[in-house]
C-alpha cells in the first residue's frame, strides 16, 4: 500500500458500528458481513462481522470484562475503551495457503449490551513478510481499534 493520505468513516450494519479505512478501499456488502479492499488486488481482504449480547440478569461491564477473562493479546484502547483482542494463524482456503490477522473489538453500549466487531485482514501466506503487508496489518489494528458501537436507533 502506498502512502495513505486520506481515511473515510464508514458506518455499517445500519449504524451500529462505524470505523474508519483507507479512502481508496472498496465495500462489498455480503449479508451479514462487509468486506473491504484496495481495488483490484489478489492479496488483502478485510471482513467485518457484529455480534451483540444482551444479558438482562448480568451488567454490561460485567459481561464484558467475563468474555474477554483468560484470554491472550487482549488490551484496552485508551481513547474508545474499547476491549481488543489480536491473534493470527495460518490457514488453507480452496487450496490456497492464506494468513488471518484477527481483532476481537468490544465494547459496552447502553443500557444493556455489549457490542462485538471481529475484524479479519487475509493475506497470501507468502505476502506476509513484505513491508506493504505489516504496514497494512499495523494501521489496520490502530484504526479498528478505535471503533465506534452505537447503540439501537
């Protein structure tokens, strides 16, 4: 990826999350996913999916702070308050050997749930160790961090 000089905002499953990516990127809308990516590439596929729990015999914080209990890799981001969780592993898909990189990002909204974004960057196995690829996978986790849950409208 070349220098990026602009991010845009995009707000997703009718506004429950919202995050921001790179400006050039495109969206395809896959049901209960969203993907994104540069256009026209071979390597370098981000997918989105929202999971909410609501728990009217447990506190949101409390929840929150169980689901994450145990787990490796996990901070808090200090802007948002948003719990992140970061794991990787390799895979095969069709035949194809691909690398995921994996943000967990969750957060309390009021009054009564948690909100669950998980985030997958895939790569070609044999791109993960070029410069483009880790430039990528380090902006993609500073900005999926600092995601945006918004509650129900």
């Amino acid at each position: 990826m070349e220098k990026i000089t602009r991010l845009d905002r995009v707000s997703i499953f009718g506004g429950k999350l919202s995050f921001l990516i790179p400006h050039e990127w495109i969206e395809e809308d896959e049901g209960d996913n969203y993907l994104y990516q540069e256009p026209e590439t071979d390597s370098g596929w981000l997918r989105v999916t929202l999971i909410t729990f609501r728990n009217a015999e447990e506190e949101p914080g409390q929840r929150l702070k169980r689901h994450f209990e145990g787990q490796d890799n996990v901070t808090v981001e200090k802007r948002t308050g948003n719990v992140v969780r970061f794991y990787e592993k390799d895979s095969e898909e069709e035949g194809v050997l691909i690398h995921n990189y994996n943000w967990t990002v969750a957060n309390v909204v009021l009054p009564d749930m948690v909100r669950e974004a998980v985030f997958s960057y895939t790569v070609l196995l044999d791109r993960v160790k070029m410069e483009n690829t880790r430039t990528t996978v380090l902006l993609i986790g500073e900005l999926v961090s600092q995601a945006e849950f918004s509650p129900p409208t």
